[in-house]
C-alpha cells in the first residue's frame, strides 16, 4: 500500500503563513481529511484547516508543545464519517527527518486518536520545511508508524509534488526552460499516475503522448469498440480492431505496451459513470478530460473537486457553413483547480443539457427527440477529417500540463486557467482564472462518501 497526501494551493499557503511566522519558533496545524480508500492507494485529502494558536503553544526554534484540545473539534467532525486527522508542524531549520521528539508526540496523539475513532484506519504526521516542502509519514492503530507518504501534492496554477525519495519536485522555478523537457521532467513524471477519460479522437493522442513523457501509471478508460469510421482519428488502431470489434482502451494498451518503456497502464472498458471507473479514477495524480459529452465532463469535474486533482479538459469544434464547407476550426483547453472555478461556472454547459445526456443514457427513446452533436455542428457527417485538428489540442492540453510542473512560460501560470484557439483565424485567446464555483467549492477534498460523490447512480 502507498500512502499519499492532497492538499489545494491555498490551503498549503495559509499552513505555511501559518508555520513559519518570521520568529524562528516551530508551529503545528492540523487537518481533517477524506479519504479513497484504494486497492493499491490511501490517499488523504484535506477538507479543513486548523491551524493552532501561536499564543497558546510553548514554541522553541527546536520543539513545541501544543495543548490538544484543538484535536478534540476535528475528533467530534471526524467521527462515525472516516475522516483522517493530519498533524502538520514546522521545523525552522532544515532538518528533512522527524525528531525523538516528534516521534514520542506521534506516538502518544495518534494512539489516541485512533482508539477514540476506532475504525481502524490511519491517519498521518507531516512537516513542513521553510521553503514549504512537506514530507511525512502514516500512523495505524496505537500510534505506530507504517509508512512514510510516498507523495504530496499541492494543486494551484503550479502542481507542487514532493515525493518520498527525491523532495520537492516542484520547486527550482528559475530552472524554467532548461528543466521543462529534460530529465528533472522526466522524474516527476515517472512518479505520476493519469487517469485518460476518453479514449477516442483526442483521448488517444493524450495517451500516447503522456506514455511516451514517461508517466508512470496511465488508467484508460473508455466503453467504446474501435469502428472503421473512426480509423482516420484514433492512433494506435487499425484494420484488425475494427474488425474484431477490439476496446479502444485494449488497442491503446497494446500500443502502450509494445512500447516497453516500463508504464503500468490499466484499460477499464467501462463509462466513466460507474462506481468502477470513479475509484480507479480518483486514485491517480491527475485527471484528462478527453470527452464531447457534458453529463462525463461534469462528474469528471466533481471527481477532481472531491478528491483534490488537477483536472485538465480538451475540447474540438467545428462548425458547418450550411454549404458544404466549414466556416470555423477552434477548441479550448481548460485547467480546472478544485476550489476554484469550473466547466459549470464557466459556462462551458448548464445543468439542463447534464441531464439531457443523462437522459440519452438511461431512457434512449425519450432522449430521441433531442439533437446528438458530434465534432461537426450542422451537417452529418461520420468521417470527419479531423487529426490533425485533434493533435493541435491535445498537444496544447500536454504542454499546459508540463508548465504546471515545470513553469517554462514567460507569463505566470494563473494565466492560462483556459486557453481558446481558433484556428481559421490563427488566434489564441488565454484566460485567467475566474470567481469560484459556487456548486463544487463545498466538496473540495470530501474524497469517499455514501453514495459516492453524492450521486445515488453510483452506489
């Protein structure tokens, strides 16, 4: 089992606000956490903050002792709902190891914790160095250590990464186009797991690009056969798929395979919309969107917001003329933080047309009377001749990804939360991010509920 750690970039800034005040003196916070509960990761995402009071603690620049009666608010939300408690504590020197000291206090508190929850389930200690690198380690039951936090993350305009065995990976900004495609990217990478929704048009450009970074774990997930109809669009198939009817995710997998460049890749021939295809989802780093539909985008957003991912979006339009030709070639890319804005309070769709598709899903015959859009909006069209569009924006969607983990651009980040692209006219048009998002903001880092992510569908 490996043990990870989310957090949003706000809630790592107020900690470090917090822990590091400018006297010299150690601080300590705590977090209340969700949890995914996953076959092969635990991870802990943090719902709340609390940070202890500088004025009741007996702080020294090599120790600190904090009354814990400030764990006893968490204890009583954290109850009966499988919360975990997280110990956060600055060390104002650096000093990248916990102390004797550290290791007696663990002890002692989480021995609590644990038989005062009594769910059996572990929670964890952290600490934060000056320049806001964090590392830590998982307790179980009577307060005994089984594992270090095999990752941390911090997700805003940057994807601040520390793992266990190299730190922070998401620091040496200065570094800046030397390190954007070079080896240091190459590392991080090789740390990561990505979830690939859409497996089609652009989902499999994505994938073989990310397979070929280097991303260590590709989950592929897609319900889809490859048609002849779509040869002209999907890489990685052929012929022989169509034929046989094959998965896009097995063809995709096989291609990724054949590579042999080491990747773990799981291909789910499953519709995001199932309990299945959630969890195996929310265990990765980051999230694609590769999808036309609104109904996958949308629980793909809430996905992202519960368990604390980057989600990135790509989509592609065309628009017919009425003549026979197209009067317009564009697409977006969308960088969504949980916490901030969304595809929902962007405008990208409203909720009628969610349940509209939702609608086309459960009850066909009701939904016939809607209209089914595919790329080209206005004219029928099956075989539409769209790679070379489909790789603009799946590379520009790949490159904002890089420039989360290593900023290669010369404007900030926080710039290009969506980048439009209109290509009859060779225009861009980047955004900034907006207001938050007024649905999702509240479920940020709720991780595993009943039913999950709120939705009866998927119990």
């Amino acid at each position: 089992m490996k043990y990870a750690l989310r957090m949003t970039e706000a809630q790592h800034t107020v900690l470090r606000s917090h822990l590091f005040p400018g006297d010299g003196n150690e601080a300590v916070a705590l977090l209340l956490c969700g949890r995914r509960k996953g076959q092969d990761r635990h991870i802990f995402t943090v719902r709340k903050v609390l940070t202890v009071l500088h004025n009741v603690c007996d702080r020294r620049p090599d120790r600190i002792t904090w009354p814990t009666d400030f764990v006893d608010t968490l204890l009583q939300e954290a109850y009966g709902k499988e919360c975990a408690i997280v110990k956060v504590h600055s060390h104002g020197i650096d000093y990248r190891k916990f102390s004797a000291t550290d290791n007696r206090s663990d002890q002692v508190l989480f021995a609590s914790v644990t038989s005062l929850l009594n769910d059996g389930l572990p929670h964890a200690s952290v600490i934060m160095l000056q320049d806001g690198e964090l590392f830590g380690r998982v307790l179980g039951e009577d307060g005994k250590v089984l594992s270090p936090l095999t990752s941390i993350m911090a997700v805003g305009d940057e994807l601040r990464i520390w793992t266990e065995r190299q730190g922070s990976v998401g620091d040496g900004f200065t570094l800046r186009h030397a390190q954007a495609f070079g080896s240091g990217t190459t590392a991080i990478l090789r740390h990561l797991s990505v979830a690939i929704v859409g497996c089609s048009g652009t989902g499999s450009i994505v994938a073989e690009q990310l397979a070929r970074l280097g991303v260590g774990k590709l989950v592929l997930v897609d319900p889809d056969l490859v048609e002849e109809k779509n040869l002209n669009r999907i890489l990685n198939t052929g012929k022989e798929d169509a034929y046989l009817g094959r998965p896009k995710v097995y063809a995709l997998a096989s291609a990724i395979a054949r590579m042999g460049l080491g990747q773990e890749v799981l291909p789910m021939r499953t519709n995001l919309i199932s309990q299945e295809a959630v969890v195996r989802a929310a265990e990765c780093d980051v999230v694609f969107g590769c999808m036309d539909g609104v109904e996958g985008r949308h629980l793909l957003n809430r996905l992202a917001t519960f368990y604390t991912m980057p989600y990135f979006d790509v989509g592609v339009r065309l628009d017919a003329d009425g003549r026979g030709g197209i009067d317009r070639i564009a697409g977006a890319v969308h960088y969504l933080q949980p916490g901030r804005s969304s595809l929902l309070s962007r405008g990208v769709y409203d909720m009628k047309r969610v349940e509209a598709e939702e609608m086309r899903r459960t009850n066909p015959e009701m939904y016939r009377q809607q209209i089914n859009e595919g790329y080209l909006r206005g004219v029928v069209e099956d075989r539409p001749a769209v790679i070379s569009v489909n790789m603009f924006f799946a590379a520009l969607m790949v490159n904002d990804f890089l420039a989360r983990i290593h900023p290669y651009r010369y404007q900030p980040n926080s710039h290009y939360a969506y980048i439009g692209a209109n290509l009859s006219e060779l225009q861009f048009y980047p955004e900034s991010e907006a207001d938050h998002c007024p649905v999702l903001e509240r479920h940020v880092g709720r991780g595993d509920v009943t039913p999950l992510l709120d939705r009866p569908a998927l119990s």
